[in-house]
C-alpha cells in the first residue's frame, strides 16, 4: 500500500515538474534563443531579447552591449534615401524624423562625418561604439583570402556597383552575428588620435600589424605581414586631430580586416567608401 501511495505521488511530482518546465521553456524562448542549445531547440535566430531589432548581443564586455547587426542606412523617414554628398547627409542630421536604421538589403549610409555618426547614432537612441566596442563586436569575422568571394566580405571590388547592400554578404558575420564588419565600407568609431598619440600612448607608425591592445587598436606595426593579423594594415597621420576608422572598404583588398585601422582622416571627413554602424548598452 505504501508502496503504490508512493508510485503516485511520484507520477504527481513528475507531471506538475513537466507542466512547470514546458510553461518555463515558453517564458524562456526569448533567454535561449541568445545561446546555441536555443538555436537548436526552438529554431530561431541568434539574438532576441534583450537587444532591440537588427542588433545583437555582444556579451564579451564588462558591460554586455548590442550593436547593429547591419551597416546603418536611411530610414524611411529620412530626406535623402541615399547620401551621396555630405550636404545630402547634412539635410537628413536636420530633418527630426530621420535615424537611421539597420536592416539587411539596404544601402549602406555614406559621406557621412564621424561628427554626423555621432549625432545620427544619438537620434537613434544609441552611440557611436567606442574602438572596444567595435573591436569586440567584430571578432570572428572571416578576412582570409578565401572570404573574397560573392558570399565573402567585400574587400576585393567582389560587388559590380563596390559597396554591397547591407547582409548581402552573408558569410562575412562576427562572432556574435555583426554582419560586414570588415570591408564594405570603413565605419567610423568614437575615438581620435591627436597628434599620433591615442589613449596616452604614441601610436605606431604606417605599416601592417604586429600587435594589438584590447581595443583592437595597433600598438606594434612591421613591414612584412604577420599571419596572426593575416595582413591588416594601420595608417596614421601625426600632423593634426584625426578620426578613427576600422576595418576596412570595398577595395581594401588584404589590408582590410578585424584589426584595419585608419587614423588619417579629420573627423570632418566625408567619402563614398566610409559609414557607420551605432551600439546600445542592454536596458
């Protein structure tokens, strides 16, 4: 008697854990869809909560944070579809309604000053990410010869017009599932190099990398290329404030990638090869 009281309540206990475990793994398809075991269980893309639309988690950091997954582009709200001047970027920084967004196929936003990204960035409620940020958020992406492919980061012209659509790579993805992170276009970061010193430290000079903080930043250039920075070039001018920009343009070639910086341009800077992608800290 004992014995089958027993058996029941055990059958009870199961059923209500059951019951509990397919009413929690509802409540949690949100938290799992961030992790691997979620993308195979419940099928969906990496990332959901906490990270708002076309951004993704970047967990790597003392502060976890979410970045664009794609290249900012236009909203639909804005002036101008498709800056091609920095005057044309100048009508849509006015315009109240227009941020910009970030979504797949959609043309990257250029001629824009690191100045403009900022503010951009800012209408969008989020920031231009710091050269951490964008570092970590970058990791991963494939930048080997064999990337320069249709389906590769763009870094060898592999697009008829140069710039890509937003995603339309789509085996050059970060770590964390940032997609053209490397080449496309150079995206600017929140930082400056002021008369060839950044953070205190005298940068190196012009020359492929050799070594990196943990910003990603050069400390350490070398003629000849090193196979752990497969290649990555980093230019400086010393002769005035400059704007930082990371990882490389549609031509780039294999100077682009993860560790490419370019600190030779004024923050005033406008060009047809240079954009941007926006961060968020996770609410």
């Amino acid at each position: 008697m004992i014995h089958s009281l027993t058996k029941t309540a055990a059958v009870i206990v199961s059923a209500t854990i059951l019951s509990t475990l397919a009413v929690n793994a509802v409540d949690m398809r949100g938290h799992f869809a961030t992790t691997m075991l979620g993308s195979l269980l419940f099928g969906v893309e990496k990332q959901v909560a906490p990270c708002p639309e076309h951004m993704t988690l970047v967990e790597s950091s003392l502060t976890p944070f979410c970045v664009d997954r794609y290249e900012a582009s236009p909203g639909a709200s804005c002036v101008v579809e498709n800056p091609e001047r920095g005057d044309e970027t100048s009508l849509n920084v006015a315009d109240p309604a227009c941020k910009p967004v970030s979504k797949p196929g959609a043309q990257p936003w250029r001629f824009v000053s690191q100045h403009d990204a900022k503010v951009l960035c800012e209408k969008a409620g989020k920031h231009l990410p710091t050269a951490q940020e964008w570092y970590l958020a970058a990791m991963g992406t494939n930048d080997h010869s064999e990337a320069f492919t249709g389906d590769g980061c763009n870094l060898a012209r592999n697009r008829a017009d140069g710039v890509a659509l937003s995603g339309e790579g789509y085996r050059c993805i970060s770590d964390v599932g940032a997609f053209d992170m490397v080449g496309n276009v150079w995206e600017w970061v929140a930082e400056e190099v002021e008369g060839g010193v950044w953070d205190d430290r005298p940068m190196p000079t012009d020359g492929l990398v050799d070594g990196v903080d943990a910003a990603g930043m050069p400390f350490k250039t070398r003629v000849e290329p090193d196979p752990l920075f497969l290649g990555d070039r980093f230019w400086v001018d010393v002769r005035d404030t400059m704007g930082v920009l990371r990882g490389g343009y549609y031509d780039s070639k294999q100077n682009g990638g993860v560790y490419s910086v370019y600190a030779a341009s004024k923050p005033g800077f406008v060009g047809e090869a240079v954009g941007f992608r926006c961060v968020v800290g996770v609410q």
